[in-house]
C-alpha cells in the first residue's frame, strides 16, 4: 500500500472513530510487509502508542483491519497495564452499528454480527480459558467454560435468526402488498457517505437524516416519487452503506436489510464524484453487491455532489486532485446510464426521474 493510501485509510477510520463520538489522541502508521504473527502490529510499534499516550489518557487502541482472535487477545495483554483495550476494524463498525441502530430488525443484525464475531475469538482464546476451566455449576464433568459459553452463543444465535425470520416475513408481506399494487420500486445503494439519504430526501421530500457521518443510515427506508406527468407513484428505498474490507459476517448479517432494496426494480448506484477515492470505492460497491448476488440488477449510477466539483467549463468536472471530466465518465460507465446530481442543490434530480421513469417507468 501507497503512503498515500495508507493516509486516506487512516482519515477513513479516523471517521469511523468521530462517527462513533471518540477522539482521536495517536495516530501510528506501520510500515510492515508481512503482519506480525502474534500481535499484528509490531511489539515496537505497540510500545511508541503506550509511550506516546501517556498523560493523554486514551483507553482504546483501535487497529484499522481484522484481526485473528489471537492477536487481539496478545495485543491486550501486552496493554492493559496501562489502562487500554484492543478494538479492531470490525469492533469499531459494530460499535457504531450498535449505537445508530433504530429499528428491531437492524438491532437483530446487529447482535448476530457481533455474537458471529465474538465466537471465533472465545475458541482462539481456549486456551487461557480452558486453564480456568473445570465445570460450571451442576454441569457434568469435563464441560469447561469454553463449551458452555459456545453452546450459549449458539443459542443466542438460533433465538436471533428465528426472530429475523419473522421480521423478513413481516417485509415480505409489505412487498407482496405493494407489487398487487403494481407499484415499481427503486434501490438506492453506495459507499457510505455518498449521499444515499440526501438523494432519497431529494427525490421523495422524505426528511430522512442525512449526516456527515460514516454509516447514518442502519435500516431500509421507503418513499414515494411522484410522476406528475403521469400520475404515477413509485417507491424509493434508501439502505445502509458500504464501505472498504467490511466484513462477510457483516454483509451477512445485514443480508436481510439489504435485500429490501437490492430486489428492487432499479438500483441508483450513488457515487461521491467530490471523493478522492471515487473509482475505488465505486469498485467495492460492485464487488459487494457481487457478494449478495446483485451485480445483474439494472443499475444506473448517480454521480453526486456535483455543487462540490469546481467547474471549469461546461462539460468539466474539477476538483483538486480528481480531474474526471463528464464525458470520460459518461464513457467509461455507459452502460449504467452515468447522470450527474446534486442532492444539496437539487441540480439533475428532474433529469435523474426522467430516467428513472423512461427506465422503468
Ligand atoms: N455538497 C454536497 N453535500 C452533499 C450532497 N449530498 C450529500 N451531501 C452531504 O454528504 C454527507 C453524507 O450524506 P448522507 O445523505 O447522509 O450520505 P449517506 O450515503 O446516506 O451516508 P450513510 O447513511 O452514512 O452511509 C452529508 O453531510 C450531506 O449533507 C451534495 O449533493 N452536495
Ligand atoms: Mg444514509
């Protein structure tokens, strides 16, 4: 990985972190070819942060991938002298799922991700726990701690699914009610941040909360575009967003929220062209909803925030460090129909319903 993408993977996280309501007090890149086996980051590296965090008082170490169950585990041994815990990537996004999920369904997804996450980590850290072991309570000789919490976990997880199911069942039913109704609906899907919100309040006058914050939006909601011209009615859902290494166990989890909107009759792809990373993360879009078996869907992208890319000339989009110009997007992306918006401003969203309409209309 480049510095500079090392960089922008940092300000990602230190986004994650802010969208989560922490404070960033060491920051550390590592330079290292290969993880270290046992802690991920260096030993070294592990003692600069203490060093440097003394007097700052910071309690969470945060490192920005996935770690093996083993190595958070060594990490927190070597820390928690010092007043600190070990968090990885995936810990943060389910921290800040957690705390932004509103609905019953996206809570469900939310345990289960974190119990699918948590599991792996009790049997890496077998070991320290089978050495505590010996029975619990009345339970029979030989079950040690280690088993009894897997069966519980599993347990959980059983109570957890069965409940989803009846909440899919619950949308289904929705679903059925508004295809006798004949009513078409639209998906709208992207990286987090592109504007996913703005553009489903643009184009339905919803109100929804748009946030400048990584993963606003945790559940599936719907509005209606009007067609004055023809009096038709069709149905926008907006859904939570991607983002870069998110994990299978959560694209899993969150499978069910996002089916709402993937079997929709149209996806908007929405892309933040302001965004350094555009193509990027335009691939981990793709790539995601490869994952969920949705990449046939047709698919139109909705280049956004356009009020942010200075124009030059006409047909120009500019922004420092990102020089598209409309017509090389326009070619590259031709068949998903490229249209260029801003949801702010409300410049493109006539023209983007027109084409949702001739699309599907
Ligand atoms: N300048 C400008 N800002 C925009 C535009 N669209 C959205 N934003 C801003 O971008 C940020 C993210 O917008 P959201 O609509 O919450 O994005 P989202 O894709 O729903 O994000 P998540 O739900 O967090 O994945 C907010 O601060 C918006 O105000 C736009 O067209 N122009
Ligand atoms: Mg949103």
């Amino acid at each position: 990985m480049s510095p500079k993408d090392a960089l922008y993977r940092l300000s990602e996280a230190e986004n994650l972190i802010r969208t989560y309501g922490g404070v960033v007090l060491v920051k550390k890149i590592q330079k290292k070819q290969v993880p270290n086996y046992k802690t991920y980051i260096g030993s070294g590296k592990i003692d600069e942060i203490i060093e440097e965090n003394r007097g700052l008082g910071a309690n969470i170490i945060i490192v920005n991938n996935e770690l093996k169950p083993r190595q958070t585990y060594n990490i927190g041994e070597l820390v928690r002298g010092h007043g600190l815990t070990v968090w990885d990537r995936i810990d943060l996004i389910l921290k800040i799922f957690q705390k932004h999920a509103t609905t019953k369904e996206a809570r469900l997804e939310i345990e289960l991700a974190g119990i699918r996450h948590m599991g792996p980590r009790i049997f890496g850290m077998g070991m320290e726990l089978s050495r505590q072991a010996g029975g619990i309570g009345t339970r029979g000789v030989g079950e040690t701690n280690i088993e009894f919490m897997r069966r519980h976990l599993k347990k959980m997880e059983e109570a957890i699914v069965k409940d989803l199911e009846k909440c899919k069942k619950v949308r289904e039913l929705h679903r059925a009610g508004r295809r006798r109704r004949h009513l078409k609906t639209v998906g709208i899907i992207g990286y987090t941040n592109a504007g996913k919100t703005s553009l489903l309040n643009a184009l339905t006058h919803k109100g929804a909360l748009a946030a400048d914050k990584l993963f606003s939006t945790l559940d599936t909601r719907v509005g209606k575009i009007y067609f004055e011209n023809t009096g038709q009615q069709i149905l926008v859902s907006d859904t939570i967003g991607f983002i870069q290494d998110l994990p299978t166990t959560l694209i899993n989890s969150f499978r069910s929220t996002l089916e709402e909107t993937i079997r929709a009759d149209l996806l908007l792809h929405v892309i933040d062209i302001s965004n350094p990373k555009m193509t990027d993360n335009i691939k981990t879009v793709r790539t995601i909803l490869a994952q969920i078996d949705a990449l046939a869907k047709p698919t139109i992208y909705v280049f956004n925030k356009i009020d942010l890319a200075r124009s030059e000339e006409k047909s120009t989009v500019c922004k420092p460090g990102v020089n598209k110009s409309k017509s090389v997007l326009l070619k590259k992306y031709n068949k998903f129909s490229p249209c260029f918006v801003s949801a702010s401003t409300g410049e493109g969203i006539p023209e983007l319903k027109n084409l949702i309409q001739q699309t599907i209309g």
